[in-house]
C-alpha cells in the first residue's frame, strides 16, 4: 500500500521528477523570507516589492488550478506568498496612514 502511493507520488506528472514540483519547492523560500521580514520595522518595508509579492501570488495561485496536471504544490505555496505581502502591506499601510494622523494632530 505505501509502496505503490510512494510510487504514484514520484511518477506523478507534477511529482519530484520534474520541474513542476522543484520551482515551486524553491519559491517557498520567498515566502519564508518575507515570514522573516515580520520582524523588520514597517518603515523598511518596500511597497513595490510587497505588491509584486501579492500580485505575483494572487495571478499565480489561479493559474496553478487551471494547467493540467492541478499543480497543488504550485498553488499552496502561492497562496502564502499572497497572504504573506498582503499582511505586510497592512503593516505598511497602518504604520504611514497612523504616522500621518499622529503629524496632523502634532500641527494643530
């Protein structure tokens, strides 16, 4: 039994045997990277990158279920790509927003 779903595992047409399973193994590293920058001050954060980061997960997370075969590597790894921009541009967007309300209230 765990034989014969090891090998459908790694016969699969997105299995370990092919680019289909090692791109999207590789890209969690950009979403690992972007987990770590959840220490990284608000000020530091880059707003073209964290939206390249969305972007890139949202377009791809829908592709990903429309190729044959679904590559559910592709789409998991995606999906936390665009869950983590969208947090940190959340972060981003509550740091400058509250920023500026703090200056205005400073002014008057």
């Amino acid at each position: 039994m765990a034989t014969s779903k090891l090998q459908a595992f790694l016969n699969h047409p997105a299995g370990p045997k092919t680019i289909h399973f090692w791109a999207p193994a590789f890209k969690w590293g950009i979403s690992i990277a972007n987990v770590a920058d959840f220490a990284k001050p608000p000020e530091k954060i880059s707003y073209p990158q964290q939206i390249a980061v969305t972007c890139t997960g949202l377009i791809w997370s829908r592709y990903s279920l429309v190729i044959t075969p679904k590559n559910w590597n592709l789409f998991s790894v995606n999906v936390a790509m665009a869950g983590t921009g969208i947090y940190q541009l959340t972060r981003k967007l509550q740091h400058d927003y509250s920023a500026e309300a703090e200056t205005a209230v400073a002014k008057e």
